[in-house]
C-alpha cells in the first residue's frame, strides 16, 4: 500500500558542482544516461562525444576566464588560483605539537634560541660626549608633505604593524627558513615588524640624508645601482685579471670566504654608532639612532658545478609546467609560470658567468627547451638564453659607464690600453681589453667589450 501512494524515486545526490557545469551540459548527460540505460548504443556514442566536448570548451572557456582575471592587478592571488585549478599541493609540513604544554616548551626553546648570540653580553654603547666633536650641529632636513605623501602611498597594506598599536597589536612570529623544519636552533629566524610610522621615517631619512654619508664605492649591499650582480664581477674581474699571463706578470689569487654566524644579530651597537659619527652625520640623526638602538636585545674556478645546481635546481619547478598541461590551463599561464618561477633561475648573476663553454651553454638552453616542449610552444617562441645574457651584460656595463664614481669605470675606460680599439657610436673611444688567457677572456669586461657591446 505504502509503494503504491508513494512511489520510490532513485535520485543521484551531487556534491558541489563544477564551476564550469551548466544546465544545457547536465541535461545532455541525464539524455545521455537514459540511452545508455535502454540500450540505445548509436545513440549513447554520439551524445557521449558531444558531451566530452562541450565539458572540455566549458573548461578551456572557465580556466582563461580565471588565467586573464588579476594577473597583472594581484599576482599573488593569480598564482595561488592558477595552483588550484592545476591540482598542485605544495609540502606544508612544520613542527607538531599533541599539546599545549608541548607549545609553550618550543616557545621557551625558540626564545633561547634566538637570545643566545647576546646571551651574557651588555651593550656598551658610546656616550654623546665621546662623538659630539664629531658630529654636525645643526637639524636633518625636512621633508615636504609631497614626500611623506609619496611615501605613504607606497605603503603595503597588508605588511603587519608593529609595536605602536595601529591596529592594537605586535607581531613577532618564527618562521621556518627550510621546511620542514628539523633544528630548532638553526632552521628558524624571528621577524621583528616595524610600525608603518618607523618605516615612513626610515624611508624619509634616507632620501634626505643620503647625499651626506660618505659611502665607499666599493660597497654593494644596501645601495643604488649596486646588486649581487656588481659584486661578484668585481670580485671575480680581480681574480681574472691577477691570474692572467699578460704584461704585469702571472699572479696568484688567494680568496677568504667569512660566513658568520648569525651576522645581523652579532652586529656591534657601539661600532655602528661609532662608524655613524665618523661619517660625519648630524648630532640629531645620531641620537636618533642611539634612541632606536639603546635597550635592543637581540676548489676549481670551474662553472661545471654551478650550471649543474642551476640546472638542477631549474628542472625540480618543471612540474608547475606539467601540472598546468594537464589540467589543460591556457599556454598563457604555463608561459607565465616559466618567464617567473624557472628563467629566473636560469639567469641568476648571468653577466659574471656568462662566457661558459658551448657544452655548459647547451646544458641551460636544454632546460628552456624542455620547458616549451611541455608548454606547447616551438623552440624559437622566446629569445635564446645566450641572447639575454648578451642583453643583461650590455645593461650591466650600461650601469658601470653611466656612473663615473662606479668602482669598475675607470677599469672599463682604461682596461690594458693596446694599439687597436673600438669606437662607439657616440664617439667615445674604449680600448679592447687584452686577454692572456682563455679564462680572461670569458669574464665580464672583456667579454663585454670585445663583442661590440658599446
């Protein structure tokens, strides 16, 4: 009886449809369903076919709806959508604690950990008496509202805040510096955030001050036109040269490496301010400083080895490419994800290693290749790396003549003058540098010069 007033119904519960699914696509499968279910083949296969391509079109439509969304207004938010819809995870892992007992005892143990470098140690610092004759009387320099106005603007407004309670609360968080994290001691770093007023001032001074401070210009961190780039061809032109059979004789080049540890935290509050005072800043500035930092607590010359962990290290971001294939994204995204997460890579400091042998240099265009192989695209889709390490040299020793205080101008206005020599556009004169051996050859100056580059 109770069959017969109400009738079961077999319905197929769905979870969250796919975003690309629509209601001519869900129709299509419950006709092709029921001529599955009577038997009707012919007519099962065709509207099967017609509904895998109506499913794949959606798909393509909905991923280069999201691929051309904020690419250029939020990358962030770009790339962690491009990684969803590709499926890919990355590894999460961290430190697991069953308790909160267990919690605080690694808070205790970090706090150890990061007090240690200045554990037993108190600050000297110089009193004001010891540096005033040193120091400018007179006050650091204003800066107009456009300037504060300017800075403001450039504020990140999702950076935390810091101690001065805008909004009402201080971040002071470990993070893991490899992951996962095995050592408490030494995989972790604390991050101290500065208020946003602290960082407007610092950016403020800066501009104002700069002019005053009297820096070395073989100094490289923390300075205008200086990179990672200038100091290792700095350092490595030296070696090239001292080691070269040319007129001044063969030398030999003995290099110390010093890592310290801890560097930053080990910094000597005296010695900064004392440094401070013979650069000759304004008794205000230095007082500021003395106010910021009083109470703080805290084998072979070979490229084999180098191309090889480039490379490596290279192809292990090589699956963000097949991820993206295989989820069928558009070749935009896949293109993307390569021209910022593995050319990169490739291309770290190019203009200090850029003269490799043709077997070294066919070794990083293999990577590229393989690259745009699993992208879809040809080959010659995008400009050999050779062409751009010849272009980020060229921009290199730009940077050198552009700027006559520049360590290396007047080595690259007078580098082992001969009787031949090339002749710029401009008129200016350069004398081709003379190379005793192959390995001069290749570095930086040389090989800038020689192949035209100004």
């Amino acid at each position: 009886m109770l069959v017969e007033a109400i009738p079961v119904r077999t319905v197929r519960a769905h979870c969250t449809d796919k975003p690309w699914m629509t209601p001519n696509i869900k129709a299509l499968i419950k006709a092709r369903q029921r001529t599955y279910t009577k038997g009707e083949t012919p007519k099962y296969k065709s509207l099967h076919a017609k509904v895998t391509k109506l499913i794949s079109n959606a798909k393509a439509m909905y991923y280069k709806s999201k691929a051309e969304g904020s690419h250029q207004s939020n990358p962030a938010k770009w790339y962690k959508t491009m990684y969803k819809l590709a499926a890919a995870t990355e590894n999460q892992q961290s430190l697991s604690s069953p308790d909160h007992a267990d919690l605080m005892e690694i808070a205790d143990r970090l706090q150890r950990s990061f007090t240690k470098p200045w554990l037993g140690i108190q600050p000297d610092l110089p009193r004001l008496q010891a540096v005033e004759h040193l120091l400018k009387d007179s006050h650091p320099p204003l800066p107009s509202i456009g300037q504060v106005k300017t800075v403001l603007k450039h504020l990140n407004s999702r950076k935390a805040t810091g101690s001065d309670n805008i909004p009402a609360w201080c971040l002071k968080r470990p993070i893991p510096k490899i992951r996962p994290p095995t050592d408490l001691d030494s995989d972790f770093h604390q991050v101290s955030v500065l208020p946003q007023l602290a960082k407007v001032i610092e950016k403020l001074q800066l501009q104002l001050n700069k002019s005053s401070f009297k820096i070395k210009t073989n100094q490289h961190a923390f300075t205008s036109g200086h990179s990672t780039v200038s100091a290792l061809t700095s350092i490595s032109q030296n070696w090239f040269d001292s080691t070269d059979n040319s007129s001044t004789g063969r030398q030999g080049v003995h290099a110390l490496f010093v890592d310290f540890r801890k560097a930053f935290d080990f910094v000597d509050h005296k010695i900064l301010l004392d440094k401070l005072a013979d650069m000759n800043v304004t008794r205000s500035f230095w007082l500021w400083m003395m106010s910021f930092l009083e109470g703080r607590t805290q084998q072979d010359l070979k490229w084999n080895k180098h191309v090889e962990e480039t490379t490596r290290k290279a192809a292990k971001n090589l699956y963000c490419l097949r991820e993206c294939r295989r989820a069928n994204l558009p070749v935009e995204v896949g293109l993307t994800t390569y021209l910022t997460k593995i050319r990169p890579i490739l291309e770290y400091c190019s203009p200090v290693w850029g003269g490799l042998p043709r077997y070294l240099k066919d070794e990083l265009e293999r990577v590229q290749k393989r690259s745009l192989r699993i992208i879809g695209l040809p080959h010659g889709y995008l400009p050999t790396l050779e062409e751009r390490r010849i272009e980020a040299t060229s921009r290199e020793l730009d940077t050198i003549l552009g700027d006559p205080s520049h360590i290396f101008y007047q080595r690259t206005m007078e580098h082992n003058k001969h009787n031949y020599n090339l002749r710029r556009r401009d008129g200016i004169v350069q004398y081709a540098p003379f190379s005793g051996t192959e390995r001069h050859r290749n570095s930086f100056i040389p090989r800038a010069m020689r192949k035209g580059l100004h």
